[in-house]
C-alpha cells in the first residue's frame, strides 16, 4: 500500500474495534438474559397496581439493587446482598452507586426495539475515535505504509506496519467488563 498511510492503517486495524463491539454486545444480551430470568420467579418483577401488568422499567431498578448492591455486614465479615426493597427515588435507589445507575440504563435500553444496531454504530464511532487518536501521533497520510498486520489476542490488540522505513506499533491494552464498557488503551511507538 502507498501513500494515505493513516487512511490504510486504519481501515486494516478496524477489525479489533469490530470484534471489540462484538464482545460488549455478547455480554449485554447475557446481562439481559439473566434479568429476564430473574423476572420469570415469583415475586420478582414489579406489578403495575393499576393494571396488574409487569412493570419492567421498575423490575429493572429492583433486579440491580437485588444482585449487585453489596453492603458491607461487620457480624458476618463479608459483603451481602439486600433482602428488600424499596421503590422509588426515595426508596432503595437513593442508595445505589454510579456503577448500578449505569446497569439500570443498559438493560433499560436494551429492552427498547433495534438497541443493538444503534448500540453497535455508537460504540464503533467513538471506540475508533480513540484508535485515530493513538494513529495519528506518529503517521501521517504523506507517509506510506505496507506490511500492515493486526492481531488479537486475549487481553488486548496489536496493529503493526512498516511506514517509511519505520516500524509502527500499536497495542490496545482490554479495559472494561460487567459494569465498564469495552475499551481499549492504546499505546503507539514509531521507531
């Protein structure tokens, strides 16, 4: 490849932020998988008083409260789980943390139609932001670049190339998981 070294560079090196998005998007649906069987036990899932039906915009609010909000117990030494709660701003949610919030919005937005696509496009968008940023600090579109190859592994993601007479490398480093979005932190070198 010759010349638009950057542009080459970073149409190769897309992949790693696909195959990423798809990771996040596989957690996600086993995350709404376990909430929608949580909601199948009796007595779990709110019931609209009015009109008998499941609420699930509150069930969703009451399942992370259930099962992620652990307090400290100094009887037993260790972290527990609550065994009520309470609906409502002034209820149990006046105690949930900013990670619980965040579980809170996901499900609640992958229970709207077409989350996935729009999920998906976002999480592209901005994750390549940051990999053109960490490209951009040492390659430019006058330089040129070959033998571009880039590799994933477990924990992170490589783009490699010769530019100029140069090696270019780039690593993404895996951050995130069950309450933190994928991502990668990227470190480039051109020596």
């Amino acid at each position: 490849m010759k010349g638009n070294a950057l542009i080459h560079i970073q149409k190769e090196a897309k992949v790693i932020v696909e195959q990423l998005a798809d990771k996040q998007i596989k957690e996600m649906h086993e995350r709404k998988d376990a909430f929608l069987a949580w909601m199948q036990v009796d007595g779990n899932a709110i019931i609209n008083k009015y009109n008998n039906n499941i609420e699930s915009y509150g069930s969703v609010e009451k399942y992370v409260f259930l099962t992620q909000h652990r307090t400290w117990n100094s009887e037993l030494s260790k972290f527990v789980l609550p065994t009520s709660y309470e609906s409502g701003y002034n209820g149990s949610r006046r105690f949930m943390n900013k990670e619980e919030v965040m579980l809170v919005n996901e499900l609640r937005m992958m229970l709207g139609a077409n989350w996935e696509a729009r999920f998906r496009e976002d999480f592209i968008a901005s994750n390549m932001m940051k990999l053109n940023r960490a490209l951009a600090k040492h390659i430019h579109d006058n330089m040129t670049a070959s033998n571009i190859k880039v590799r994933v592994g477990g924990d992170g993601a490589e783009v490699t190339a010769d530019v100029d007479g140069m090696k270019f490398k780039t690593f993404g480093t895996l951050c995130g998981g069950y309450v933190q979005i994928y991502h990668y932190r990227y470190r480039s070198s051109l020596k």
